[in-house]
C-alpha cells in the first residue's frame, strides 16, 4: 500500500512544478525547472507529465513548458465568476473615466495586498506593478494600509505584526519601522481613507477607501484609485473623497 504522505509529498511537488511555470510566461526548460526547485530531472519529468495530461502544460515550439490552455481556461472562468469581481467592476469603471487613472480592488493576504481587479485608463495608462493576482507590500500601499487600519487596532499589534521582520522600503518614503506604521494606520484609521504617497512607486500616488461587498460593516477590500504625482497630485485625490466614496456606495455626487 502506498503511504498517504508520500502522496501528499507528490501532490505538493506536482503543484510547486505549476508554481514555477507561472513565473515563466515564455516558457522554460526542464533543467531550468529543475535548478530551481532544486529536484531531480526525472522527478520534476514526471509532474511535468502529470501536468501535461491534465491541460494543465504543454510544451511549445522550442520544446520550452509553458502553462496549458486548459488551466488558463479554468483560471479566467473563475476569475470572471467571483461575485466580488462582478460586482466592482461598474464601481472601477465609473473611477476609471472620472479621473483618467488606473483603479484596482484588492483584498489583504497577510503581509501583501493581491490585486482582484484592474482596469487602466484607454489613454495615458502607464506601466505600475500591479497585475490581477499579483501581489505587493501591504504597509507601502494605500489599500494595504486601510485594510491594516481595520485589523491592527493598538500600537502592542502593530509590533507583534512587525516583529523580528524588516519592513521592506521599495521607495525612500516607505514606512520603515513599527512606529511609523502605528501613526499612518492610527490617522488611517481616523479619516476612512488610505494614501500612499510615491510609497510604493516612485512618481506614483494613490487613495483608497474600502469595499463593502460582503458585509455592510466590514469591508471585504479596498477600491483604490493610483495617479502619476504631477497629472493626478494626492492632494487631489484627497480634496474628491466625498466624490470617490459616494461612487464606491452607489450615490454618485454630481
């Protein structure tokens, strides 16, 4: 009889070989897989096949594993399906044509914030980090940091959250340090709006307010709207929240 832990030992494989693909939108070969997940070639073959019979990968013209259409399928069917995905969009789209920028949803994991949704402006866009299930830091973001506000609620939990852990600084104005942090999610917290200013991005600002779509009292993310610093100033931002809120709530302001 085969053990279950080395069942669940091969599933946890198979999925990490899934992992590394998506990290790999044109492709990469069997030796690169393997380097990197530090496993044997024929054990990281064998999920590969595995992959493969499912539609989950497939290989292109180089001989290269890319991921699978079958899996790509199931991945945007279930994105188009989540409720909350459904719901936000007419809410971004409204933001979107107001203010020529770009707007998301996100929700908070942990440390991170992940992007559910994006819409960018038809011109102007410009390139930001934020892709639809990517990830970025949660105390250098606007919606990280509202959402922060809601659940870390004494300066003590603010420093068990922090803990032994560096707060990573993608810009020079990035909060740094725990106390830092308990100031901005304190005054967060007090006005019901998240900033980040050049925080996350340089030349990049943003405000966030939050999402109620699953709770009338507790928000289930953020709605945030990200501006270039000299096109759309934070000070901008700030002065239309009343305006923002009541598009985010379904009482548009004129």
């Amino acid at each position: 009889m085969t053990d279950p832990d080395s069942r669940l030992v091969g599933a946890d494989r198979v999925l990490a070989v899934l992992a590394e693909l998506a990290r790999h939108a044109d492709g990469v070969g069997l030796e690169d897989i393997a380097r990197a997940m530090d496993s044997p070639k024929p054990t990281v073959h064998r999920c590969l096949a595995a992959l493969r019979r499912a539609g989950f990968a497939t290989q292109d013209g180089y001989g290269r594993y890319v991921l699978g259409d079958e899996f790509l399928h199931l991945a945007f069917a279930h994105h188009e399906a989540r409720p909350d995905h459904v719901r936000v969009l007419p809410v971004l789209r409204t933001l979107c044509e107001r203010y020529g920028e770009t707007v998301h949803y996100a929700t908070l994991d942990g440390r991170f914030v992940v992007y559910r949704s994006k819409l960018d402006p038809p011109t102007g866009a410009v390139r930001l980090t934020s892709v639809i299930g990517g990830r970025n830091l949660a105390h250098t973001t606007a919606v990280g940091k509202l959402l922060l506000s809601g659940v870390l609620l004494t300066e003590e939990a603010v420093h068990a959250w922090v803990g032994d852990t560096e707060l990573g600084t993608p810009t020079t104005r990035s909060v740094a340090t725990a106390g830092q942090l308990w100031d901005e999610l304190r005054i967060t917290r007090e006005r019901g709006f998240g900033t980040d200013d050049q925080e996350n991005e340089p030349g990049v600002n943003c405000l966030a307010v939050p999402a109620y779509l699953t709770s009338p009292t507790v928000p289930s993310g953020a709605i945030s709207i990200s501006g270039l610093t000299y096109r759309t100033p934070i000070e901008k931002l700030v002065a239309d929240v009343p305006a923002i809120l009541a598009i985010v709530a379904g009482t548009e302001l004129p």
